[in-house]
C-alpha cells in the first residue's frame, strides 16, 4: 500500500511531510503532555498555536495591518450569507459576477437580504470563461462587489486585466487559489477561503477583512455571522476548530519552508503548463476553458467521449490516480493541482494520458 | 515527558487509544492511500466514514427512527439562533429556564428573533441550583422550551423530575453530558452538543431533531442554519468538518467498546462519588452546588480562600492535573471529568487534595 496522488477539488491532498508532523504529536504536543485536539482553546498553549497561524496568514499573503485576520466555521456557504449581512448596511445593494456554481450559489443567498445587480455571467458557455466587464456596468452606489477568484467547478481563473474596474469594495471567494498565488489585498475589502483546498483540513474558513468595513450589520444577522464579534474575540467567541487551525498552521510552515507564496506559484505555473501542454498537443484530451482565463489550480479536460472519459477515470484510478472525475455540470476529467500536489504527480498523470491515448487510439 | 489528566471544561481529554488509532492512520487511512483528512466528502470511502458516525451515534442514544441525526458546524452558540430561526415559526414565543451563562446567552440570541419568556433562574445564587417549575409556569402556546441539561460552568445538572412539565417542545443542550448518561431522547424535540467535551474534537456540533420540527425557518434565516437543507443533504449541503467526523466516530466506537453509555454513566457516577465525598468529608474543599443537582461532568469546588485556590491550582499542574482553574465567575476550581477521564485520574486528584489539605491546614 502507498499514497496515491489525489486530484480531489477538495478536501484535497496535503503534504505528507504535514500529515508525519501532525502523526508524530497527535499524543503529546511539546512538552504539554497532551493532544492539541484536547487543549483548552483558554490555554497559553492554544494561544500560542493561534497566534502563530495569524502570524503566517499575516506574513506568507503581506496581509496590511489594516486588515483583520480571522477563522470561521461554517465554509463559504455561510460566507454568502455573512457578506450581504455585514456589508449591505448602507445602500443594500451589491455587484455580483456570476463566473460558476459558487458565484451563483452567493448571489442567490445575497438577494435574500440585499438587491444583487449580476453584472456579468459567462453561464451561455458553461462558466469556460471569465467575462469583460468595464466601470459602466458597475454600480457606483453598490456596497460591495462580489467575484469568485478561481471557480473550482470550471477552471476559470481571474487575471490582473479582468478585475473589476468599479470604486465598490471588492470580495472574492479565493478558497481555490489561497497562498497558490501571490494577490494584492489592497485591492479587496474582503477575501475568504475554505481551507480544504490549499490550507488545511476542512472546517476552517479563512476570511480576510478591511478594518473599516467591520461595524454595523443587517438587522437579524445571527451574532455568529458578525464580523466585530470574532474580531473582538481574536476567533475565539466561542471555542474554534482548534485542530483545523492547528493543521492549518503547520501546512503554513510547509509553505513558508518552500519560499513562500511566490516560490509556490512558480512550481504552480510549471505543473499546470506541464498539463495545458499536454492537452494543447494532444489528439485525444481537450481542455474545456479558454486559454486566457485557464486556473493554475483546477484543470477540467474531456476526450469528447462519454464512454473513453468513463474508462480514463477508472484506469486512472486503478493506477494511483484518484478523484479525476470531473464535476458533473462539465463531465470528463478535472485535475485538481493544489500547492500539495507535488509537480510528479502531474509528470506522473501527463505519462498516464500519453499512454492511454496511445492505447485507445 | 508524559501525558497529563486534563481537567479542562473543553476541548477536553479523549482517549489514549483513539488518538493513537488517528495518529496511525495519519497518512494512510485503511487502504484507500490517502489521509482522511484529504479525502473527498464525496468519495464512497467518506460516505462510509460519516454513515459509520451517524450510526453509532443512533446505536449508543437510541435515536428512535423519527429523529434526524446531523453534523454541523458553528458550535452552540449558532444553534442559539439556529433554534429560534427553525422551532419559532408557530407562536413565535418560547420559554427559557436560565441556569447559568450558556442557557442565558442561548435566550438573549432567541429574543433577537422571537418572544421568551423566561420561566425561572437561579441567578439569585450564582447558578448553583436548578430552580423547580411546575406545568403553570410554562406558555401553552410556546414553540418550545429550552433547557441547558449540564451547566459546563457551575457544576449543575437537570435531573428526571427537574424537567420541565411543559406540552411545548422540550429543546436541550446536552453538550458537556451526551453519552455520558442514558437520556431519553423521546421527552425532547432537539437535543444538541458541541462535540468537544464528550464526543471528539471542536469544530462539529451534533443536532438531533425530531423529523416533525423540521420544516419552515423565520424569514431571513441564513439556508446554512436550516435544518431541512442539512438534513436533504446527509450533513453534507456543503464540505463538512470532515477529520472531526472521523475523530467523532473513533470516539463512539471507543464508547461501544466500553459497553456503552449504560456502562460508561456507571463508571460517570463512581468517578463523580469519589471526588463529591470527598469534598463532603474535606475541611478545606468545599464544592460549590447543592447536592441535589449535582453535575456528573463538572465539578466546580473552592476552599474559601482566594490565595489558597490559586496555590492549589499551581501545585496542582506542576503535578500534572492542568485546567483545574474555576470559571472566573465562579472562582475556585472545577474539575470537568467527561467520559474519557480515566478514573484512576479522579483517584489521584483526590490524593493530590488530600496532601494539599494535611499540607495546608
């Protein structure tokens, strides 16, 4: 029995030098004479743990210190909710570009409580792209802008020219490409990720917010979706996933240990040009978005065969391979390279689909 | 080095056995070559995993087949307006007994979204009592009425003929008491608990519910605190706190093993007479609740003196017995011995007291 390499869109693999950390102190954490999932989230030793995973957050992304570092519960699905909630105080209105599933499923929950404005949608071709917009489809009085960074589902990836050119506050959902790319906070208010992509284990939602746009919230907005409450408590008004946050610090480290983001992002564009490479040379395998707006992160490829795409997946799986089953609102394959992935993985997987190819040509 | 008893109100002890077991199947769990950590929740081998938990968590309460049994996140402190938003669509009125800091929080988030009526409290002695109501008290026409079963805090505990005599729906927090006594889950509409004190790591909450409860939300209530999505969905409408739900069902197994609830309460009650006659025979320790309603789970005590509670607390985790410190509006100590304090644990702390007191007087 050996590791497989997991293209899952997460939760997704971590590294396994993480994983051996994690094993090794599972009983005893230093000298504490006790697990980290047994601690009092009152200790000076969880204190410690906290702290230093805010400290990481705060140095691997060049998180300005008028921003707000903090850890949540409850993934991006309450997010969607949390965002109108704390940020449709004034005008209630909110910018929303519809670039996937996850975009759409934030803006259905938003019009719950705001007016959602979709600016923009690239639903005519299955999410295969990012679309132009320009500063007049924005709404100058809206209290917020909403993108999804990189669509997991789809492929999609946004680059520096297709930002939103709008003097609303910007929020993006990063959950796919968190710390797999350098981004400049100082263009968001507000930018959250799941961490069961590129952060850790499932459980813990990062949220990244400007100062200034933590205060008043929608009238009924649950104390547990407000900003200011877990800000007040450094995340901790009530007990937090501590050994989420644990995990998430020592993958963290990882990240640290290797360079940093930018380090990162380099391996990153070179695993994902080994695999767009592949596809643009073969015969057999296709991706499914356009080259401009490809993800570093998540790779949806087909064969244009129901049945051949069916068969790649199970011989895939059968050789070590797992979880390359694309989303069924797209179908075929997807290859999803987080930072763990290592860059044999995708060698490994690019040999694969050469070889199959050969075989079922 | 060696490992502590840890008296902590929660996150709290778990058992050797199932730490070793998770620190084992780290890197690899079973023979799938993946951590369960990394893992897909969509994968057939995480179905597994969570159907397992749901399982033993029927098996070992007797969940009768008209409950519904969920995993979520967000802690007690989102099921206090999770329960209103879900339970107060009717009247739009419950009835609250307000025992201590978690019942009186779980009430103030309710009136944000509803009327409550609070039926009693034993603020008047610092909570160390549960009051007696009779069936006049309560509202006829209340959606439900909300209980905090153990006190984490002051050390009390509701017993049989404490419970409310209501025909509302009875809604219980058994957070620092599940599985760790026989309750009838039938008296109750919702029964819920953080996990972190009896069942596994912070980050799940599990939520029982009668299946006729769940339906219609107040307006505005985020679709992440609605029960009938979680419950259309298995717990898994978006990723849930996967690694919690595996660590939850290695728990649950440990209690199977054990002979189960039955058979861990009677070990509960002996562990719980060891350290309460002691206090009742001590001239230096006195606890702090009456005798009557006594928590199995958490034992708060003090001397009376200030300066020697705090000399004892710092002898005290020198030898190895951390997270004796009382809740500061209790002061003193408490001594949270859950389910998986051993109860040559509780044996050694009354030695170590006894010490303390020839040492002291």
């Amino acid at each position: 029995m050996s590791r497989v390499y997991n293209f899952s869109a997460g939760p997704s693999m971590l590294p396994l030098e993480v994983l051996e950390k994690a094993a090794a102190e599972m009983t005893e954490y230093g000298s504490t004479g006790q697990s980290v999932m047994e601690m009092s989230h009152r200790s000076k030793e969880y204190q410690a743990i906290i702290d230093n995973a805010e400290a990481l957050v705060r140095e691997l992304m060049h998180v300005p210190d008028n921003y707000t570092v903090l850890f949540l519960q409850g993934g991006a699905s309450s997010q969607f909710a949390a965002i109108p909630m704390n940020l449709g105080t004034k005008s209630g209105k909110a910018d929303y570009i519809i670039t996937g599933q996850w975009a759409k499923k934030a803006a259905q929950e938003a019009e719950r409580y705001i007016k959602v404005n979709k600016v923009a949608s690239s639903a005519d071709k299955t999410f295969s792209y990012i679309p132009e917009t320009n500063k007049s489809m924005f709404d100058p009085d809206a209290d917020y802008c909403y993108i999804c960074y990189n669509n997991t589902i789809y492929g999609t990836h946004y680059t520096e020219k297709k930002i939103p050119d709008t003097d609303a506050v910007l929020v993006a959902d990063i959950s796919s490409c968190v710390m797999a790319e350098e981004i400049d906070i100082n263009k968001f208010g507000i930018l959250y990720a799941g961490a069961q992509k590129n952060l850790g284990p499932a459980g813990v939602t990062l949220v990244i917010v400007r100062n200034d746009l933590i205060g008043d919230t929608l009238e009924g907005t649950p104390t547990m979706f407000k900003y200011s409450i877990h800000r007040d408590n450094g995340s901790m008004y009530n007990t937090p996933p501590t050994y989420g946050i644990y995990m998430l610090g020592l993958v963290l480290r990882w990240i640290k240990d290797k360079g940093g983001v930018k380090e990162l992002q380099k391996i990153n564009e070179k695993k994902a040009k080994i695999l767009y490479d592949f596809l643009d040379s073969s015969e057999m395998f296709k991706g499914t978005v356009v080259p401009e707006d490809r993800s570093l992160m998540n790779i949806p490829f087909v064969t244009g065969d129901e049945e051949l795409d069916a068969k790649f997946v199970a011989e895939a799986k059968a050789a070590g391979f797992i979880n390359i089953k694309g989303h069924r609102t797209v179908g075929g394959m997807r290859a999803s390279i987080y930072n763990a992935m290592p860059i044999e993985g995708v060698e490994a997987l690019v040999e694969f689909m050469k070889k199959f190819e050969a075989e079922n040509k």
